[in-house]
C-alpha cells in the first residue's frame, strides 16, 4: 500500500515477560490476527480493525549477573 503509515510498537508476553517489537501498518481494508510468543506460547497480542501488524521480532533480554555489583 502505497500511502500506509507505519509505526513501531512495543510488545511484553503477560506470561515470560519476553520484549518484542512489530510493525503496526494502518490501512483500508479490515484485518485481523494474533501473535504468540516463541517462548511459552501465550498469545502476546490479538487485534482487529483497519490495521495489521508485521515483522515480529524478539528483543534479546540481557541476561541476570549475579554477584555483581552496578
């Protein structure tokens, strides 16, 4: 679609806590759809509308350091 807007959008698993990101891209036509997270399963985002959602990526999470200060 030639004249869609595009946006970013943050996502946290309400399960595992993983971080994603994903494209929101508004349009004309109705869509819907979900998006489950790759790690425990649970669905993340369901949405539906005059928008649709794309390029799910998972954010690499730093991993705990114990016994270290800051």
């Amino acid at each position: 679609m030639a004249n869609s807007i595009w946006t970013t959008e943050h996502f946290a698993c309400p399960s595992c806590g993983m971080n994603y990101t994903a494209t929101r891209e508004e349009s004309q036509a109705k869509h819907s759809g979900s998006f489950a997270c790759i790690v425990c399963d649970a669905e993340v985002h369901r949405w539906s509308g005059r928008h649709d959602f794309f390029d799910w990526t998972a954010q690499r999470m730093a991993s705990p350091v114990f016994g270290r200060k800051r």
